[in-house]
C-alpha cells in the first residue's frame, strides 16, 4: 500500500488536479491520498492559506472581510468551473466560512486553526468529488473521521499515539481515500493545525498509521538538490539520503520535505520518495532508514539558513563550576526560549538560536545572566548564519573538516564558530549572514566538482 501526498503547486488549479487524479489512478496500490490547499498558480499568485490568513486578519481587526472571503470561494470557484463540475460545493464553502467567523470571531487562536484548516479541507472534498464524476470509487475522510486525534495547542498540533490504532481501520475501505492535510481534532473537539507545511505532517502520520509499504511526496521539483538551486546552477539530486540527514538539511533551510513529518516515519522505517507531479515518471529522492555509501556520496547536501542570533558567555574556570550550564539554560527557560547549538570550552559557552527566539527579551536575558551566573564577559552576536555540511559517510574519513574550512577560505569567508554533532553526520560552521550564499556555493564546488571528498 502507498500513502500519497500533493503539496500546494500539485493542486493549485484544474489541469494540476487531472494530473494528480492521473497519477493517483494509475496505480491501485495508491488507496490514500493526502492533499493540501491550492498553492500558487504563476509567481505572483497568493496561495489559498495566505488568502485566509488575510481573512482571518480582517476579521479580527473588525474590517469589511467580505471581498477577502469571496476571493477564497473565487479560487475555488474557478477549479470547479475549469473541471465542469456541479457548483453546489461553493456555497458550502461560503457557509462554512461564515459559520467560523460567527461562531469564533471571539476566539482568536481557535478561530485562525478554523480557518486556516479550511483551505485543505474543501480541496479535498473538491477532488474526491471530480475522481467520483470520473468514474472512480473516491471517499472524501476528515481528519475526524479518519481517527487524527490531536493536542490542544493552536496552530501546533502534536499527533496522539491512540490516533494510530484509529488510522489503521483505512485500510478496511474499498474506495480510493481523500485526506485533507495540516490539521486534526483535538479531544475538546477544536480544529487544531499543524505547523505550517503540515500536510506532510499528515501525510506521514497516516503512512504510519496504515503501515503503508511507501509514502509518496508529490511536489514541484523531481526529488531533493544537494544545495539549493536558487544559489547553485543546477545542483545534482539526491538518488537517497537517510532520515538522520534529511532532517538535518531540514533543518538548515530545506523545504521540500517539512523536517517533523520524519519522527512517524522514521520509527516505523517506512521509507519516502520525493516525487514530481509534473514528470511523475522521474525516480525522485528516496528517503531511508540506511543508505549505501559510495566515494561519490560522502557528501549528502550542503544547506545554509540565516537568522540567527549567538550568546557568548565566558566565566573562569568555568569547566569546575558545577551547574553553570543548568543555571544559563533555566533563564532560557523562564523567557520560554529554546536554542539550536551549544558549542563550549572550558572556560566558555555559546548558545545558538533563531532570532525570533530573543527577539523583544534580549536585554532582560542578558541582565539575568549578569545577576544570576556572575560571568566574566557576555556579548551577543547577530545577523549569523548557520552552514550545515550532512552526510553519513564523512565519519568515516579523515580531514572532513579540513577540507570544508580550507574551501571557505579560499572565498575568504570567516569562521566565528564551528561544531560537529555527536552523531557525526554533520559539521556545523557559523558565519557571517552576508556570506551565506558565497559559502553555499563555494563548498559545493569543492565537494562535487572534481574535488569530492574521497573515502
């Protein structure tokens, strides 16, 4: 059994649906299917999530939404219109959109998880409906119904292992099934969503939860870039990469594959392959529990994200202080921030965050520490970028690093940190953010064109 997922692009308008139902039709093992909203239609288009997001602001802000509201139902309106289809879908939409701004407007959070769910969930019912006009046995399942059971947190939901068991019962229907994505139900009964990008979230909660022999990830682009292709001209893609790396690159700025659908995924070794709607034909990426390693693979990817921000404490003889650490940390804690890297000496640390994790309490922090941790010197860095360098093989060579630091340098990018990850699948550099790019680009030339490293 697979498990497919159709990102935003996939589904943005009626000839990508036909594309899509052609792919999903093609082949009987593709019994779920998990959709999201309709993504852009050319570059300058809005996405149908950022559509309601605007919705959902108007309302709050006790302006006119009308003309906002129609434009979501437009959207849809033209998918209908361009598949022939009977229209009477559109005024459920339009009444289900009415139904939440009355019923939540004064419930901000629970109100945006409403809204925001909605854009999913009416694709859904659109394309199970046009399958079945088509000939094709299609059930439209809700989350609800499908057994997605979900924390309580607005806008960050977090799956419920009972949901699992609930799941399993989709492999009894005989039908071809039409998920929405990016959201459950909690057990109060409110909408919850996932972060966003969430319906790879779904998508791989459901796999999991059918036991399914591979999950699918439809989307733009024929498998995983081993940098990205905005920055270098025409990267190579990635045959297969293991679920440690992926989350890695995930983290560091690859968006093709939202980096928390891994965790259901990667417990059970159901393995993943990125695919293209456009060229379905095209192998993709696979994504494993293990790969092989080759002297032409060393190297998984090479990704870059911007926007952080460093603290940097140093206290003498700090290495003897019992608990120094436990005490910086617990302030992090009282602003309710969380960090990314920890580098350390003996006399000194430095904590690594996302920007918006400080942002507006960076004083307050930096005067706790002071009154609190009696440090000799404390700054704070901004504007940092983070380089990560992932692959599995890289533990099992010598000078990784070396090689690495020598190709910044010949772009003359300075180094203000560096850090390798206990498991030794990657080797973290911090630098400057005006350098980012530049450094992308300069280490992929030195991994991947004639000067790879070598096991």
């Amino acid at each position: 059994m697979k498990v497919a997922k159709f990102g935003g692009s996939s589904v943005s308008n009626a000839e990508q649906i036909k594309k899509v139902l052609n792919i999903v039709n093609s082949d009987d093992n593709r019994k779920i299917i998990i959709v999201s909203a309709p993504g852009k239609r050319h570059a300058e288009d809005i996405k149908t999530t950022d559509l309601l997001i605007r919705l959902y602001e108007k309302v709050i802000q006790n302006l006119d939404y009308l003309s906002k509201k129609q434009e979501i139902v437009q959207r849809y309106a033209d998918i209908i219109d361009a598949l022939h289809m009977h229209d009477g879908l559109l005024s459920k939409i339009d009444q289900t959109l009415d139904y939440y701004i009355f019923t939540l407007k004064d419930k901000p959070n629970r109100l945006l998880d409403a809204l925001l769910s909605c854009g999913e969930n009416f694709n859904a019912q659109l394309i199970a409906e046009y399958n079945n006009s088509q000939g094709v046995p299609t059930r439209y399942i809700s989350p609800g119904e499908a057994g997605i059971q979900v924390t309580d947190l607005p806008q960050n939901a977090q799956i419920l292992d009972q949901s699992y068991e609930a799941l399993y019962k989709l492999r009894n229907y005989k039908e071809k099934l039409i998920i929405p994505g990016f959201f459950g139900v909690s057990r109060q009964n409110h909408i919850v969503t996932f972060p966003r990008g969430g319906s790879d979230i779904t998508g791989a909660i459901v796999a999991r939860g059918v036991r399914a022999d591979l999950y699918e990830n439809f989307t733009d682009v024929s498998g995983i870039f081993r940098a990205n292709p905005t920055i270098v001209k025409n990267p190579e893609v990635i045959d297969e990469i293991t679920y440690r790396e992926m989350r890695e690159l995930s983290y560091a700025g690859f968006g093709v594959f939202h980096d928390e659908a891994l965790q259901p995924l990667h417990k059970d070794r159901i393995p993943v392959v990125i695919k293209n709607t456009n060229k379905p034909d095209d192998i993709g990426t696979f994504i494993r529990h293990d790969r092989e390693i080759n002297s032409n693979n060393v190297i998984s990817g090479i990704s870059c994200d911007k926007g952080f921000t460093v603290l940097n404490i140093k206290k003498y003889l700090m290495n003897r202080q019992v608990g120094f650490t436990r005490k910086i940390l617990a302030i992090l804690e009282d602003y309710n921030i969380s960090f990314d890297h920890m580098p350390s000496g003996i006399d000194n640390i430095s904590i690594i965050m996302r920007s918006k994790e400080i942002q507006n309490k960076e004083e307050r922090v930096l005067n706790d520490i002071r009154e609190k941790c009696d440090v000799d010197e404390l700054s704070v860095e901004h504007d940092l970028a983070i380089l990560m360098i992932v692959g599995e093989g890289m533990h099992r060579i010598i000078g990784t690093a070396n090689t690495i630091t020598h190709a910044l340098a010949e772009s003359k990018i300075n180094l203000k940190m560096m850090n390798q990850g206990a498991s030794e699948i990657s080797i973290m550099f911090g630098i400057d953010v005006a350098d980012a790019d530049k450094a992308v680009k300069s280490t992929y030339e030195y991994c991947y064109n004639g000067k790879c490293l070598k096991i």
